[in-house]
C-alpha cells in the first residue's frame, strides 16, 4: 500500500498498527503506516492507496510522481509528467527510453510482486519439467491425445436413422 509521504507523492509502504474508531466516533479507522526511511505517519483509510483501501485516481497523481506501468510486456518505472484531459497521464520513463500517454486505470504506484526471474523465464508450468521427465505432469496424463469422433450425443443417437428425416 502507498500513503502520502513529502511533497504530496506517495511512497510504499507498510501498517505497523491500527486504531479503531469506537462506534460513536464520527472519524473512521486510522492506520500508522511505516516507510523505508523507517519513519512513521498516522493516515484515515481515505489517503491510503491499495488493496482495501482506495484506488490510483487523477486527483492523486501529481507531476513527478514516480509510477509503474506494463510497456511492451514488461514492468516499467517512470514520472508523472502531466494529467491529460479525461482519464489519460503523460509518463516519461525513467531509462530516458520515451513518453507514454496511458490511463489511470493502467497505473501502479508500487512494483508488481511478480517475481523477476519467473517473468523473464516465462516458462509454461506444465512443461517445466519437460516431456521425458519421470515426473510427467498428471495434467499431461489427463489429456486425451486424440479424440474420437462423435456424431451425437448418448440420448440422442439411441435408434436414430438420418435417412428417415425429410
């Protein structure tokens, strides 16, 4: 999760606590959120950005903002260099490689926690073993290798003669 750090960005995070409210308190929860730098900062759920609590929106991004998006298949870093018209961002990569203009919607504050070396691998699950493998995959096994021709279905091919129909 991400909560607004200095200058009005936001930095990754962790929750290190939470206060409830009491139910005839009008606030809601409060969360101490811990940053890398190992300072904390007490926030409402509605200035965290995550999973559970609110989502990356134009009114969050500021210019300089330091994003993650999917370029070419591959998780790039980049800045915020200016909210466009409607839901649309101008980024500038980080590796000086260009400018791309993407939706909101397409826009992390944080890296993906997929792993690198699984994404670069891009192996298929079912055939890391390989196809001499003892250890053969019982998906493998599951699969028909050719199936055979049907031409109807169980109850409907019990005394069915085509050439009868007009």
């Amino acid at each position: 999760m991400c909560a607004p750090y200095t200058g009005g960005f936001y930095w990754p995070g962790v929750i290190s606590a939470i206060q409830t409210a009491a139910p005839w308190e009008a606030t809601g929860d409060r969360y101490t959120v811990e940053f890398e730098d190992g300072s904390k900062r007490t926030f409402e759920g509605d200035d965290i950005v995550g999973a559970g609590f609110q989502s990356v929106t134009r009114d969050r991004l500021n210019s300089g903002q330091t994003v993650f998006i999917t370029h070419n298949g591959r998780e790039v870093e980049g800045s915020v260099e200016s909210v466009e018209a409607g839901d649309e961002v101008a980024v500038a990569l980080t590796d000086n490689s260009g400018r791309l203009v993407v939706r909101v919607d397409d826009i992390r504050l944080m890296k993906s926690r997929r792993s690198a070396r699984l994404s670069e691998s891009q192996q298929d699950p079912i055939n890391v073993l390989g196809d001499d493998s003892p250890f053969e995959s019982s998906y493998k096994r599951l699969r028909p290798t050719e199936v055979a021709s049907v031409s109807r279905s169980w109850p409907y091919n019990r005394g069915y003669d085509p050439s009868l129909c007009i």
